[in-house]
C-alpha cells in the first residue's frame, strides 16, 4: 500500500510538469506529420508512418524519463521533503519502488496517448489515399508493430531505471547527460564490441568487453527496420529481450536502493 501511495503521488506530481506536456505535444505533433512525409514516398507510405511514430514514442519517451526521472530523489533531497517521508513508516526501498512505479504510470499513459494517435493516423491514411479494405498482410503488420511497441516500453523501463539510479547518487544535470549517454551508448554496444574485437590494443579490447556487458543492449528492443518490412520476429526473441530487460531493471532498482540505504539524511 506505501508503495501504491508513493507511486501514485508521484505520477501526480509528474503529470504537473510542464516539460511533460511539451515533449507529449511534440511528439504528437512529428506523428500527424508523419502523414505529410508519407505522401512523399512512393509505396512506402504506412511504413514511413508507422517508422516515424514509433521513433517518436522511443525518443520522446525516453526524454520524459530522463528529464523527469533524474530529479525524482534529489528533488526531495533538495526541498527537503526526504526528511518527512523517511521519518515515517516508509522503507528506502518502498520510496524507490514507488517513485519508479510512478514515473512508469506517466511514461505508459504518455505512450498510450501516442499508439492511440499513430493508429489513429494511419486509420486516416488508409481512409484519405488507400484502400479501405484491410487484407490478412495488414492485420500482421499491425500486430508486428504491438509487437515494436512492445519492446520499446521495456527498453524505457530500462531507462527509467538508469534515470532512478542516477537520481540517487548525482546531481539532476549531471544525471541527465548520464542517462542520455547511456541511451545513446546502449544503441552501439554491438558496435563497440565489435570495434574492440578488431583492435590490435588488448586495453581497447577489454574495456569494450567490459562495457559491453555493463551497458544495456538497447538494440535488443529496436525492431522498428523489421517491423516496417514486415519481418516476423519469433517470440523466442521476443522473450529473450524482456528476459534481459527485467533483469536490468532489478540491477538497477537494486543498485539504487543499495545507494538510498547508505544515504545519511537525519
């Protein structure tokens, strides 16, 4: 129950933020847009669409996890509302639980706002310049594409978390260029991994070694180039990428109590 109550003031607190509304509206604007930019092409335009919005919900939805995610603690350090809520009742890693279950809260309505409009989108699409009626193929395509969308809430699960672990332990400005290198890092381990295998330097060999298996593997939950050429992907991969997921996501959460724990604030 302190966990429920924790988390559900602060999806409260977080829907408040103007930052929010102003990457929601964004991105639900390069969504409608992407209409536009599919009208350019030349029988690739659901695909186009369908590219655009989920690279939006990945993108914006990790830029609300980020922004809001690596203030979440130490705002309460710094306005000293820590004291009050630890001098309850309440465990250190009920406090972090139910912060990372708000922020989710507010990613997922956020999230569920954009596949309302992208379905929505290519609804109107399908209705102003296509045919309207729906084939076996689109019925599979528009399931690969729950599919994306799927993994892309788990990939910024993994995020959150990082922004919730770095909340704890720096500050919120350096903690977002934390967060985003990770982001950005996490979409090249493979990359890494392969340049530190082609190097003759046994140093640039293990540090990409090292950071290739400490870095989350973001590729992982990046299937939009399948997804818009409509390749199945099986459910083996599918499960192995929540799999990996979770068990990020528990490291993390894990690291980031471990952190609270050792905090000092009374």
């Amino acid at each position: 129950m302190i966990i429920k109550a924790i988390a559900l003031n602060t999806f409260k607190e977080a829907i408040r933020d103007k930052i929010l509304y102003n990457l929601l509206i964004f991105a639900l604007i390069m969504i409608t847009a992407s209409i536009l930019l599919g009208r350019l092409t030349i029988g690739q335009d659901q695909r186009v669409i369908k590219d655009i919005g989920l690279a939006s919900m990945s993108l914006f939805g990790m830029l609300i996890a980020t922004l809001v995610g690596t203030n979440l603690v130490h705002k309460e350090i710094r306005k000293k509302t820590i004291y009050t809520i630890l001098s309850k009742p309440i465990k250190r890693y009920e406090f972090i639980l139910g912060k990372y279950i708000g922020l989710l809260l507010t990613i997922g309505v956020n999230i569920l706002i954009m596949i309302v409009v992208l379905f929505t989108v290519l609804g109107l699409y399908k209705l102003l310049y296509a045919d309207k009626t729906y084939t076996a193929d689109e019925s599979i395509g528009y399931i690969f594409l729950l599919k994306a969308v799927l993994l892309i809430i788990f990939e910024l699960m993994i995020i959150t978390s990082i922004a919730i672990l770095f909340s704890t332990i720096s500050s919120p400005t350096l903690s977002v260029f934390f967060t985003l290198g990770i982001y950005v890092v996490g979409h090249l381990t493979v990359d890494l991994k392969e340049f530190g295998t082609a190097s003759k330097s046994e140093i640039i060999k293990n540090l990409s070694s090292v950071f290739y298996y400490l870095l989350p593997n973001l590729e992982n939950f990046n299937i939009r180039a399948e997804m818009v050429r409509d390749i199945n992907i099986n459910s083996q991969f599918i499960l192995y990428a929540i799999g990996y997921g979770i068990l990020y996501i528990a490291t993390m959460l894990l690291i980031s109590i471990l952190s609270m724990e050792k905090k000092e604030f009374m």
